[in-house]
C-alpha cells in the first residue's frame, strides 16, 4: 500500500513538472503583449503633400479614403506645410480651411488624429506679418514669440477637441546650432515647455510629446563627428543626437509619450547591410529608450530602404520593398513601439517609397503592395 501511494506521488510529481516545464516553454514561446508589444503597436501616415484632394477624381478619393480607413489607424497632420497652408498668417487672424480640410480627412476615415505642432507662421520667427515664405518653413519660432506659438497651439487644441495627442515640432528642424555643432536641445525644451503648459491647462488630459528626434547614423565611427557606443552592422549612432534626447528626457516639463524618427540607412553611405540585419538599429534605439523612461515610444516616420543607396534619410527618395518595410515594422513592434507611422501615403509622380496608393494625378489611383503589409497590424488601443 505504502508502495503504491509512494508511485503514486511520483508519478504526480512528474506531471507537475512536466506542467511547469510545458508553461515555461509556452512563455518563453508566447511573450506576454505586454513585455515585447506583440499586437500593441498601432500603425498609420502622416497626411502630407501627397494625400487625396478634393480636386482630385470620385474613384480615386474613393480608392484613398477606403486604404485609409482600413489600414491608417493613426493619422498625423502638420499645422502649416506638409499639406497645410498658414494658419494664423498675422497675429489674431486665422486662416482654418486647409488644415479643416485634412482634419476632416482623418476623421471620415475613422483615424486616431496627431497634430504635429509645426511649423510656425513668419511673424514669430522675423518674417512680415501677412507673408509666408515657403522656403523658410523649417525655421522655429524665436524666443520672443514662443508665447505666441504655444498660444497658437491652444487655439488648434480648442478648435480640434477631437485630438487628443499633439507632437511639439518635427525633427527640431531649425535648432542645430552649427557654431557648436550640436543641436540646442535647450532651445527647443524651452519651447516644447511653454506649449505643454499651455495644452494641460486647456485639458489636463491632452497628451503631449516629443522631440521627434531623427536618429542620425552613419556608416562607422571614423566617418562621423561624434560616435556614440549604439552600434552594429547597420552602422554607428551620432552621439550628439543621444544627448539632445537626454537633455529632453532631464529638462521636458512632461512628456505623455516620447517620440523620434529615423532610417535604417545611414547619413553618408545609405542602407550599411540586408534590410533584416539593418532594422536591429530600431530595437537598440528602443533599449536605449527604454532605460530612461517607461514612456510610450512614437516613431513618428519610420524609412526602411530595401537597397543600399548613397543617400540622405531626409530625401524620402529612396525606395522600400514591401517586406523590407515589414521587416521595419515587426521590428519595432517587438522593441515594444506603441506608433509607428510612415511617410507620404500617397505617391508622387511614379515615385513610391512606401505609398499606399498610386498619384491620382497620373489615373485613377490603384491600391499598392504596401497596404497588405499595414493589414498585418490589427487596430489596437493607441498608448497612451
């Protein structure tokens, strides 16, 4: 009897480790979402130049608005160039149609709407009130009038209550300082502080980021001014981009979710090795990020060239293949990203890096390989 009850027990004992075991190798095979961020990642466009237009043929607008709705479930739009006109072109006098036009755009196809804060009108960055000059549309507002802007900002939070994420500019376009061959971080946190004040105190519940800094690389440490130790066969980080973000992570006011952008090629010699191997810089920048803050992280353009191409990330020319952007993309969603959001959803001309739709302007617009690449991502709750 003693015997049997004995077997008993071990036999128990084998199953209950064999259960265990079985658990382990179930976690170790199925992460929990939310350690690697597996189907939390929410993909969508930014609306820029090239994006369906009201002149623009039924078919076509019917074509856009069907992939928008269907893949773009984030949908960001700049308050002035990129597809909108001035908004505020004097001081006090407004000038909503274009920017009505993409809001109303975003929300006829059921996307989550981002307001990215850029650019600024002329008169508070020394320009004629009255005026715009095109050309000088990445220049930031100058201190004196970041009141200003940050007031123009409420004015846009107030007349879109339906967004509830805003972007504090783009790129720190206009804040490098090429005397000390760095970028201002401390310019820029001045501004991004006086617009956060402003939003949460119109609504605390507003949700504010940035910088959105790109994530310059270049192809080895020889070949750049500052290296920083975020490397690998994709290339070498530009330590002066870390420590503008830290600057940022240390001195924002506060920040909801943080964002950057950024390339798998690099600044000086384009994409370094095979788009699979390329796309771990998106995962080491995340890791990077993610031992500074427990933030939401934004990718607020995401560019995954699918050859190795001599050009600058900024160009938007270089082209990607549908599985070198979903190569991009699963990467960033297994770093735990919670945005993700690609350029220029429709193309221009016969030019396509990822578009989702082919120019209007050339024929009826066709739906692109790229959309299926989207329809991977099913729409989740946006973070935060």
């Amino acid at each position: 009897m003693q015997q049997r009850r004995f077997g008993a027990m071990i036999v128990a004992g084998v199953l209950l480790l064999g259960l265990i075991l079985a658990a382990t190798v179930a976690v170790r095979l199925w992460p929990r979402p939310a350690e690697v961020g597996t189907t939390q990642m929410a993909v969508g466009v930014n609306n820029t130049h090239h994006t369906i237009e009201p002149w623009h043929d039924a078919a076509s607008r019917a074509t856009a608005k069907r992939i928008l709705s269907e893949v773009a479930q984030v949908q960001n739009q700049f308050i002035m160039g990129w597809g909108a006109l001035n908004p505020e072109p004097s001081p006090g006098q407004f000038d909503w149609d274009s920017l009505d036009y993409r809001m109303q755009l975003i929300e006829d196809t059921g996307g989550v709407p981002v307001i990215t804060l850029c650019c600024a009108p002329d008169w508070m960055k020394g320009g004629q009130a009255g005026r715009t000059n095109w050309d000088d549309i990445r220049v930031p507002p100058v201190p004196e009038h970041y009141a200003d802007f940050a007031a123009l900002a409420r004015q846009i939070a107030v007349r879109y209550p339906q967004v509830t994420h805003f972007i504090v500019w783009s790129e720190m376009r206009g804040f490098f300082d090429p005397i000390a061959n760095q970028w201002d971080a401390a310019s820029y946190v001045q501004l991004y502080n006086v617009v956060y004040a402003q939003l949460k105190s119109l609504n605390p519940n507003i949700k504010v980021g940035g910088p959105s800094m790109v994530i310059d690389a270049w192809r080895d440490a020889s070949s750049q001014p500052r290296p920083s130790s975020m490397r690998g066969d994709w290339g070498v980080v530009d330590d002066r981009v870390l420590q503008s973000m830290n600057y940022f992570l240390d001195n924002a006011a506060g920040y909801d979710f943080v964002v950057v952008d950024g390339s798998t090629a690099n600044r000086d010699t384009g994409l370094n090795a095979a788009p699979e191997i390329a796309v771990d810089k998106f995962a080491q920048v995340n890791a990077w990020l993610r031992q500074r803050t427990d933030a939401p992280i934004w990718w607020s353009e995401v560019y995954s060239p699918a050859q190795s191409e001599t050009s600058s990330m900024y160009s938007n020319e270089v082209p990607a293949s549908p599985e070198s952007l979903r190569l991009a993309l699963r990467a960033l969603e297994e770093a735990g990203t919670a945005v993700a959001l690609i350029w220029d959803p429709q193309a221009n001309g016969r030019r396509c890096v990822n578009c989702l739709w082919t120019d209007p302007d050339l024929g009826p617009a066709r739906e692109t390989a790229f959309v299926d690449v989207l329809r991977e991502f099913p729409r989740v709750p946006v973070q935060p």
